[in-house]
C-alpha cells in the first residue's frame, strides 16, 4: 500500500472518522492537502509528519505503520525526524553494500531513483523529503516505509 494511503487510513482510524473532510477538520488541515495525499498528486514531507506525530504524541515512523493503533503505551514523539532518515538511509547504504554498480541500468531496472541523487540525499543536500521519497528509498532497500524514520 501506498505509504500517503497507509497514512490516512491510520488516521482516519484513529479519529474514527470515514471521510477526508471530517478528518481535515480533526486535524487541522486543508481537506485539498488532503485530497492531494490520496489522489498521488502530492505526498506529504517529512515536516508535515513530523507535526502529525507531534500533534499525535508519536514517533514519526508509527503513524506509516499498516493498521497501527495508537495507544498510550505508543513511543512518545521526538523531534529530528529528518537527521532520522538520512542515518538510516546511510546505515541501510553500507549494510547492503549499494554502490554506484546498483544502479546501473543492465544490474536492475526497477531502482526508482538514481545514484546522484540518491547520494545527495544521505549527504543531506537534498532536503525535499515526503512520503514518495521515502517509498522510493524503502523499494531501494527491500524495507518497509516507516524503518527508515524508526530510530535505532
């Protein structure tokens, strides 16, 4: 499942709530923002998230897990969300010893991204960071979304 769709769907749950309206107005958001996530037209970054969680009293990696319930033994929020991903991004980079080699046309053809501007992403000179990004690093990875903002 898209992580933008999982996303919703766990606060929908969570405010028991059945559509993108009535959840925009229990957040706080715009139901085009909104609307937006759920068509794929825009996904929301990792500032977004991080007031989600926040507003939430989560950590950021809890609200794109499948189906979560949101308890009061659930992690509390912490700020840092993006220094979060670029250490696991990189962790994951060295511990499956991805190299320019990777992704190389002829090696496999289902890499959503590039090598540059994967690498500008772990060195943090990419700051552009939503749910399609971090969908794309996961696919790269072989991990679920929400391991990549877990903090380790």
């Amino acid at each position: 499942m898209d992580s933008s769709l999982m996303l919703i769907d766990n606060l929908k749950h969570k405010y028991n709530v059945a559509s993108l309206r009535a959840l925009a107005v229990k957040m706080d958001f715009s139901a085009n923002i909104l609307l937006n996530w759920s068509s794929g037209r825009s996904s929301p970054n990792l500032e977004q998230l991080d007031q989600i969680a926040y507003h939430l009293g989560v950590d950021v990696f809890e609200i794109l897990i499948e189906d979560n319930v949101f308890s009061e033994d659930t992690t509390p929020w912490r700020p840092g969300i993006e220094n979060v991903f670029r250490k696991n991004i990189g962790r994951l980079k060295f511990e499956h010893g991805i190299t320019e080699k990777y992704f190389i046309k002829d090696i496999s053809t289902d890499i959503p991204i590039n090598y540059k501007p994967f690498l500008r992403y772990i060195n943090g000179e990419n700051t552009k960071i939503n749910l399609k990004t971090i969908d794309k690093m996961s696919q790269i990875f072989d991990v679920p979304p929400y391991e990549l903002l877990e903090r380790k």
